[in-house]
C-alpha cells in the first residue's frame, strides 16, 4: 500500500437470504429408523451407571459391521467416531467393541489435538475446535460421530447458561447437516423429580432443546436388572417406542419384552440414587428382590448378580447382613440361599418370573417360556473360582 493510498473499510456483514422457491425439500435420512436420523444432533440422556456409553458403543458396533438393530432393521455400514473423556480407548472401550462384535477397522478414537510445534497433545474442545472435527468426519467419511459425555468437551463454558450452550450447541448441529453425519452426544440428569423429562437433563434446557431427537436410559422398576431406553423428544419423527436391554458379559442384550412405561414415569420412579447409596445397600435390594419367592441356586444367584454389576464378594457381604439362610440338598447337592422367613432346607423352586435368576439368556435377545411354568438356571461349578459355592 503506498503512503496516500485511501484505506480500504472492512467488509460489513449480511444477512444471507434464500427463497423457499430455491429450496428442495428432502426426506429424512436414518442411521437407525425412527432412532438416530443422518445429519442432526441427537442426546442419549440418563443417569450415572445405567449403560449409556455401552449403549452407544452398541450403535457403533451395529454400524462398522453393517448389522441388525434390535427392532429387526438392517443397517447400512458405515465408520463412526468416538471422543470419551470417561473411558480408557485402550482398557474400556476397546474391549467393549470386540464384545459386541465390532468391525474396528470402521471406528476411529480422537485422542486429542496437537497444535503446531512441540509434539504436545492437548484435549479436544467442541468450542474450539468443531473446524477439525468437521475435518476428521470428512476424512473418515464418517456417518456417527459419539461425544462421551456432552458436558466434558464444551470448553470450559457455564453449562447452565443458555448462551453459552447454544454457542456450541447450533455450530455442532450445524457440522451434522454439513457431513450429513449423526451426532450423538451422552449427557446426564440432574437429581431433580420433576415429571418432565425434558427438565431432568443437566445444566441448561438448551441441551435437550437444541437436539432433534432425545433418548433417555433409565432402570426398569418391575423388573431387577433391565434398563429401558425410550424416547424423550423427537421433533422430527413419531416418537419411537421403548426398547428394553441388559448389560452383562456379552456387553448390551436386547430383549423383545414390551416397555410400558415413557420418560416421565421412567425418570421419576427411580427408587435408587445409583450415585448416593453404597454398592452393598444395592446388593442387599438384589438379594431381597431374588429371595423374594424362595430359596434360589447360589450360583446362579451370582451370575445375574455379575450380569448386574455386583461382584461375588459384595453379594456375599450383603447376604451376611441380611443373614440369609444357606442350605444344601444332599451330600454332593446344590447350594441354595433363602430368606430367614423360609425354614432350612426347604426345597422351593422359583417359579419363572420377569428377567430374574430363573429366565437368564445370554443370545441376542430373550423371551420367557410361556409353555414353561418352572425353569432352573445352574451354571457348572467350575465357573465359581473364589470360594465354594455355599457363598462362605
């Protein structure tokens, strides 16, 4: 620029406008019908410890493999990018995507960002860095991308400002319509009751607001073990309907029993605050739960209480101090726990009951036998390594 040369006034900015006459419509597209639609951000929501990263680890490992949904859809292959703060790539999430049969070669880990200069990685910011985010869907071709969980990648904003939040909310959904990618961020409840679910989400409302399709993940009360995943809000589809499922040593088992319950009874029947009572408190509600109708096989007693997350030894703590009854049929019999209420040695066997010790199935999915009226589950001893079978 020469000394007398006039400056040159910074480009003013405008609005952009575009007549609807130009604009196309266009169908949905579904990564998994009616569920997880193709460029738009979507929130599996729930509270601490309920399965939501395996859930969506399970959306993953359907993808990379081109596999089969639980409502009998087929899934079109595609590659999926997972950012965790929570879980080791190496000792959690992998493991976990073998186990549900996942095609690896299909799924990326974004370990972090490396600026120009010393070789230091540095964590990955929704704030800061959608731009190389948006780079890596396009390199991969990626067609779900997974934030675990939302809150831990927003850069250091206050969550519970609406402002804030839609700042990195609406660029992020805007990248999803940009790669035609699905989005799907892990969020968590707050400890409120209120009857809307949509309330329930942590810090701001814009979380749930700003997605297009929000699921939540919530214990089944009727049933000891199952965990629901219903829809909470969907503002471009027919609500879903709910799906039950498992979570024990084959990672996520879906079952074909009917949900009959929504979000808002789902996220305010919650008995147990998973976050404030001690693991053993639970374990004493598990065993009560079991003995409920009689004396049940020890061992099968812990292998739904391992499905459930309980270890031997915090079942065996419990039972001690719920002082269960433990008898023994003949010389070389069985090991059966019962409630004090039940004489020893009575000899009752649990009738078939909602997903209890006396239904476990580790295919796909499960459904009682109705032609069954009594059904007995007794793993092989060899399986118990610590202790003998009595629970001593």
């Amino acid at each position: 620029m020469t000394p007398n040369a006039p400056e040159r006034e910074a480009p003013q900015p405008r609005i952009c406008i575009v007549p609807f006459e130009l604009i196309q419509p266009v169908a949905l597209e579904w990564l998994w019908d009616g569920r997880i639609p193709r460029g738009k951000l979507c929130v599996v929501a729930g509270d601490p410890g309920l399965g939501k990263s395996y859930l969506t680890l399970y959306m993953a490992a359907v993808l990379s493999r081109g596999g089969e949904w639980p409502d009998g859809s087929r899934a079109a292959r595609e590659n999926v990018l997972i950012v965790s703060a929570e879980d080791d790539a190496a000792d959690t999430i992998r493991p976990r995507l073998d186990r549900l049969g996942a095609d690896p070669a299909h799924i990326w880990n974004i370990e972090g960002v490396k600026n120009d200069g010393p070789d230091i990685m540095r964590p990955f910011s929704l704030r800061m860095d959608l731009a190389l985010l948006q780079e890596a869907i396009t390199d991969t071709a990626a067609g779900m991308v997974i934030v675990d969980p939302l809150n831990a990648f927003l850069g250091g904003i206050d969550s519970h400002k609406a402002a804030e939040v839609r700042g990195v909310l609406s660029p992020l959904a805007h990248v999803a319509g940009e790669t035609r990618a699905s989005l799907v961020c892990v969020h968590h409840l707050n400890k409120g009751t209120s009857a809307n679910a949509l309330y329930r989400a942590s810090g701001s409302l814009d979380f749930v607001a700003a997605a297009r399709i929000v699921h939540g993940v919530a214990p089944d009360p009727d049933i000891e073990g199952r965990r629901v995943f219903v829809p909470v809000k969907c503002n471009i589809a027919k609500m879903p309907d709910g799906l039950g499922f498992r979570i024990g040593e084959d990672g996520v088992t879906f079952d074909k029993l009917p949900v009959t319950l929504d979000a808002a009874a789902a996220f305010t029947s919650r008995a147990v605050d998973h976050e404030e009572r001690s693991e053993r408190d639970m374990a004493k509600d598990f065993i009560l739960a079991e003995l409920a109708d009689g004396p049940v096989p020890v061992t099968a007693m812990y292998k739904v209480a391992k499905d459930n997350g309980y270890s031997q030894i915090t079942v065996r703590r419990a039972g001690s101090d719920l002082h269960v009854q433990k008898t023994k049929e003949g010389y070389q019999g069985t090991w059966h726990w019962s409630l004090p209420a039940y004489p020893e040695g009575s000899k009752v066997i649990k009738e078939s009951k909602g997903a209890h010790v006396s239904d476990v199935d580790t295919f796909d999915t499960f459904e009682p036998d109705e032609a069954s009226a009594l059904i007995t589950f007794e793993p092989p001893d060899h399986l118990w390594k610590d202790g003998d079978a009595s629970g001593d």
